[in-house]
C-alpha cells in the first residue's frame, strides 16, 4: 500500500536497518524516493544508500526540515544527543524510532515539549521484506499516526500492534530472534556433518527444514506443538531426537535466551544503566 503523496520521510542512521526500511519503500512502491531524505553520522553511508536508491542524502537537521515522518534508525546509545540535535526542527512531525529500550516517554522529553511519537522493533530479515516488526503508540499519537507506521513496516514484512511496555519483550523475541535461528541452522548443519554428511548439503537441509516448518506452521495456523505430535511416530526417529533435545534442556536454554535479551533492552533504556553499555 503507497503513502499518501503528501508524505515526506526521513531516514536518520543508515546501517543495516536503515538500508532495508529505504530498500523496502522504494521496492514496494510505498513512497518515491524523491520523498525519501536520509541522513547518518558518516556522511559516505547515507551517500551509498542514495545512490543506491535515489533518496536524498543530506544532514541530519536537513533531514527532519525536509520531513514530515522521520525514522531514528540509531543505537540506543547514540540516541539522547541525536534528539538534542534535532529538537529544535520537530515540529508536527510523526517520529518513530527503532532505538532498543528507550521509551517514547523518554524520546519526548528530550525533544521537550508533546511530539507524536511511535515506538517500532523490526529485525534484521527487514533487508529482504520478511521481517517480524512490532510497533507500539505514544502518548500524543493519533490513529492515523499507527496506520503511516503500518504501511511503512508492511513494505519490509509483518506488522503487529502491541502496547509499548511489551516492546523489550518484543527485542528480547523476535528482535534477537535471527540470531537465535541462525545458530540452531549452524548447529544442524554441524549435527549434519557430525553424522556423515557434506557441510554445503546439511546446511541446505538445515535451512529448508527451518523455512518449510514455519511456512507450514504459518500457512496452517496450527499450534506447533500438534504440528510436531504429526511428524513424531511412536518409537520412531523423531522422538528418539525430542528426548534427546528435552534432554539438553533446549526449551529452558530458548526461555532464558529471551529473557536476558529482554533484560538487556530494559537496561539499554535505562539512562542510570548508561555506564554499563
């Protein structure tokens, strides 16, 4: 779905999730890139991403001028002394940021007086349009607010509304989550070659075996526990494999994983906790 023609977006912070919200408009068809203005702390990253895409690379004030929604796609760390920058040219501007932890109470206290602000946790399979992004409103924010942040994150995935206090939950999930699947694909692969295999073919079963799973899961709508109690025969292979898995405590492992990502988000937006990051 397009933006209405009358918006103007800006980009600041062009790393890998910056890249893949403008490769994802521009993609889609969501919003020209004339429309689109990106801005970084190394002006040679939001130059590769405009050539690339044909947006517009300017400073990080020009940016916010130039812009009626403008994405913070920075580190959290980073975050405090951006929002210092570019207080004095929010004005009626939807912002959304992407920063891990910080709060949009947080964000509109630094820019000082009552912005719209929406808080969003995309994650890194944004660069190919299948990422799993939550969004959560402010406290000055209206619905059509909401739905602008929904068509701009549909253009790079799936979009879910949640309350904000389950936004660090959302990090610790799905946000870290890539990570996750990506070591259990390397662990298969290795599992692969452990039990005679050629590295390039277990890692091929591995990541079709994880694909075709959650498509299947996705496609069904079925819970995955009643998906797995179908591929699990009594006394077969399957369960020989489960009992060896519950064995190694994968769930609990999985569980605690979640946990101190989430933990870590809390921590990140927490401004006492700052020394530790």
């Amino acid at each position: 779905m397009p933006l209405p023609s009358n918006v103007y977006l800006g980009v600041i912070g062009c790393g890998n999730l910056g890249q893949a919200i403008v490769t994802g408009l521009t993609e889609a068809g969501t919003l020209p890139p004339t429309h689109i203005f990106v801005s970084d702390r190394y002006p040679e990253n939001s130059e590769a991403i405009a050539h690339k895409s044909g947006a517009n690379s300017v400073s990080n004030l020009a940016c916010v001028k130039a812009s009626n929604i403008v994405i913070l796609a920075v580190k959290p760390q980073t975050l405090p002394d951006l929002l210092l920058e570019i207080s004095e040219a929010i004005e009626d501007t939807l912002v959304i940021s992407v920063a891990a932890g910080v709060t949009t109470a947080t964000i509109e206290s630094h820019l000082g007086h009552q912005p719209r602000v929406v808080r969003a946790m995309p994650n890194m399979p944004a660069a190919i349009r299948q990422s799993a992004t939550a969004i959560a409103a402010g406290a000055h924010t209206i619905t059509e607010d909401i739905h602008l942040a929904q068509i701009i994150f549909e253009s790079v995935g799936r979009v879910t509304l949640v309350d904000e206090p389950q936004l660090n939950a959302v990090t610790g999930l799905s946000g870290s989550g890539p990570a996750y699947v990506f070591l259990l694909i390397d662990a298969f692969a290795d599992a692969g070659v452990n039990v005679g295999l050629p590295r390039a073919v277990a890692t091929e079963l591995a990541v079709q075996t994880i694909l075709g799973a959650a498509s299947m899961l996705q496609e069904t709508q079925k819970h995955p526990g009643l998906l797995k109690d179908q591929v699990t025969s009594p006394g077969g292979t399957t369960i020989a494999g489960l009992h060896a898995l519950e064995a190694g405590n994968l769930r609990a492992t999985i569980m605690d994983a979640v946990a101190a990502a989430t933990a870590r988000a809390e921590a990140l937006g927490d401004p006492s906790a700052s020394a530790q990051r």
